[in-house]
C-alpha cells in the first residue's frame, strides 16, 4: 500500500507517521505544503490512500484539488470540523479530528483496506459524514445576499447583483454590476457551500463567476479561456486549463 501523508507541521506529521507504523502500515512520502503537493502530484504516481490536513501553512489543501485530479483515497486529519461537507465530496474515507485517537486511527485505516482503493468505492456520502460529526440533517439553501462593512455602516449586497467572487491579497471580494468590488468576510472555499451551482462557477483559484454576468468567452493560450463580463473589468478572469472542460459543460 503506497501511503502519503501531507501535514504542515512536520511534529504532527511525525506523529502520525508512527501512529501508522505500529499498524503496520509504511509511509512512502510527507508533504507540507498546498504547492510541495501539487508539485509533487504532477510527476509522481499518485498514492492509494493520503492522509491530509485541511488547513496547510500556505492555504486550504482543498486547494490542491483545484490543480490536480486526485485519483487516492483520502482521510482527512484536522482540527476543525467546518470542512466536513467539503470534505465529502472528495474521495474521502475519513475526517479524523485533532489530537487523533489510535482507535479513531485504526478504525479509519481498516475502513480504506476492507475497500476497494477506487474513489467511486471510498467516498463517503453526505449520511456519512452528518454521523460522524454527530450534526442533524439540514436541507441546502444557499446564500440569497452577502454584507460588508464599510466605515460604521453594514451594506446588504443581494447575490443577483454579483458578477463574481475574487480572492486578492489573501482577502475576498464580491465585483458588482456596479463594477465596485467589496471585501467580505469569508473564502474562496467556504463560498463553495454557500453559492448556487448552476449560476456560480469556479473558473480558476482565484475567480468565481456569475453565469448571467458573462458577456463573452473568448479563446486563450495554452487551452485556456477569457471570461469577459458585463460590467465588472477589473482584471483578466482566465478559466484555468484543468476546468475548461467542466466550464464548457456548465455553461451548455
């Protein structure tokens, strides 16, 4: 069994490293970083199973499923357990919660091996995970407006009004029809639980667009694509070459 594990803080990694040792299960490689593990993904034979931190030193590792297909299993080790929904629409066996247990631990390990190492196999449904964490079930709704504040004041900005979300200087942006930009108090990944689907899309790292904003979709080098909206034209929005296939499949 070909092991990763990927952990910002090399004592935890260490640990757990050892944890596994004594089920006798050997780690291949540890990783530490959102860019040390795309680097590494993109010239090595992706593992069958990584244990992964959720909040890495240089961002979310959900991150790093934004630049490559992550074909392994995954057990999520954290100490947070907000990112639970995320989380299950990878290829997740578990969400193992900080300091791990050796019994949380192994039960985890045993639940990779009685199954197949295929993520159609592996991945937890949302049951799953709402057990886990011990959370009652709760219908999708998704967000109808955002706030903001400006000086002593709290402005509402309806969702309609939102042709994209933008991160930039490690802050997050809403770009309005009004082609004003507004910083909110949230991420790139938490927005992914809180926007509709069929109207918003994730294009890069760095955007989220408005289907009803886009104005033209223009050819790109390297086989990508440039998003120009209705009003907001702030920046260049390029829908990275990993998703223009699922883009072109949103929008038709």
């Amino acid at each position: 069994m070909n092991v990763l594990i990927i952990e910002d803080e090399k004592p935890s990694a260490r640990r757990l490293n050892r944890m596994l040792a004594e089920l006798g299960v050997t780690v291949n490689e540890m990783l530490h970083s959102v860019a040390e593990a795309v680097a590494w993904f993109k010239s090595n034979a992706h593992p069958d199973l990584i244990f992964l931190d959720i909040q890495l030193s240089d961002g979310l590792s959900f991150e790093i499923f934004d630049e490559i297909e992550v074909k392994s299993a995954i057990i999520f080790t954290t100490a947070f357990d907000e990112y639970a929904l995320q989380a299950f629409k990878l290829n997740s066996v578990d969400y193992l919660l900080k300091p791990i247990d050796d019994e949380d631990l192994e039960k985890a390990v045993n639940k990779f091996k009685e199954r197949a190492p295929k993520p159609q196999d592996v991945a937890l449904n949302f049951e799953d995970i709402r057990k886990l964490l011990g959370a009652t079930p709760v219908e999708r709704e998704y967000k109808k407006r955002f706030t903001t504040k400006i000086g002593q004041h709290i402005k509402m900005i309806p969702i309609d009004e939102i042709e994209c979300f933008y991160s930039e200087n490690k802050g997050t942006y809403a770009g309005t029809i009004e082609g004003r930009n507004y910083l909110l108090d949230t991420t790139l990944e938490l927005l992914e639980n809180d926007l509709e689907p069929e109207t918003f899309f994730r294009v890069s790292r760095k955007y989220y667009v408005n289907i009803n904003a886009i104005a033209d979709i223009i050819a790109y080098t390297n086989s990508r694509l440039k998003i120009k909206l209705n009003n907001w034209d702030e920046q260049e929005i390029i829908v990275s070459r990993e998703r223009v296939k699922d883009f072109k499949t949103w929008i038709a």
